[in-house]
C-alpha cells in the first residue's frame, strides 16, 4: 500500500493546487475496498480489471478516454509504464517518471524482473520529460550522464 499512499498524497495536493487529476489504480479488493465510493479528497478513481494484459489494456484506454496533459507514472513496473510510454509516444503528453527505489538493484527479484528494471531504468532517463526520484543517492544514479 505504500504506493497507494504516494499516489494519494501527490493526487490530493495537486487537486488542491487546482489541477484536473484522476488516478488509475488496479481493481483489486483491496483498492476497491478502500476507495468504496470511487474517489479520494475529490480525485477521481478509475479501477482497471485484474490481471496484467486486462490491467494494462484498461490503463491505456482510460488513458485515451482522459486525454490528459500530464502522465505521472509511479515506478517502472511492468504493468504501469509500458502503458504511459505508449500513450505519451501516440498522445503526445508529458511523462512524469517517478522512483522511489533502484528496483534493478533489489535480489528479491529474479533476474529477468531485474534485466527488465535496468532496461526500464535506463529507457526512463531517455524519455521521461521529468523524473521524480526520492533520494539524493537516486538523484545521483539518475542525473548521470549516459553511458
């Protein structure tokens, strides 16, 4: 739930700034659960179906419906920013990438999810029109010139 509660933060305040968000998280129990009547502090909530191509699907499909100007994709996961890479390169948004950790770093991975987050890590430097990382040590490994 800890990203939950990033998404949830960012959303409430930028709402509060004025800003038109909506957030798209996975519709799993849990989340509907948690957000029974649809919304947070205001923000809109889309729930995907469950399952990876279904999740990944209903992303770029309310993506398209919502024809945002900004797309903030939290981490580099599989089921989240193939999505915002794909709709930023057809719609022509900005993309916010945002990281909260060196997930390729991380040994509880295999090392394909591992192989997958160096790419993804790497690709996020390249095409991300800003990129949001949550420490000095990231900020670091992110602000490298490319190799």
């Amino acid at each position: 739930m800890g990203t939950n509660y990033r998404v949830l933060g960012l959303a409430s305040s930028a709402k509060r700034l004025g800003l038109d968000v909506h957030i798209i998280l996975p519709g799993l129990g849990e989340n509907r659960d948690w957000f029974p009547d649809g919304q947070y502090e205001g923000v809109p909530i889309h729930f995907t179906r469950s399952g990876v191509l279904a999740e990944i699907q209903d992303k770029f499909r309310i993506l398209r419906s919502l024809r945002p100007q900004f797309v903030h994709c939290i981490d580099v996961v599989t089921r989240c920013f193939p999505v915002c890479v794909a709709y930023r390169a057809t719609h022509k948004c900005e993309l916010i990438v945002d990281m909260d950790e060196h997930l390729s770093r991380i040994r509880q991975f295999g090392p394909f999810q591992r192989l997958y987050f160096v790419l993804c890590e790497n690709y996020s430097r390249l095409f991300a029109d800003r990129l949001v990382v949550a420490s000095r040590f990231l900020e670091k490994w992110f602000g490298r010139p490319e190799r």
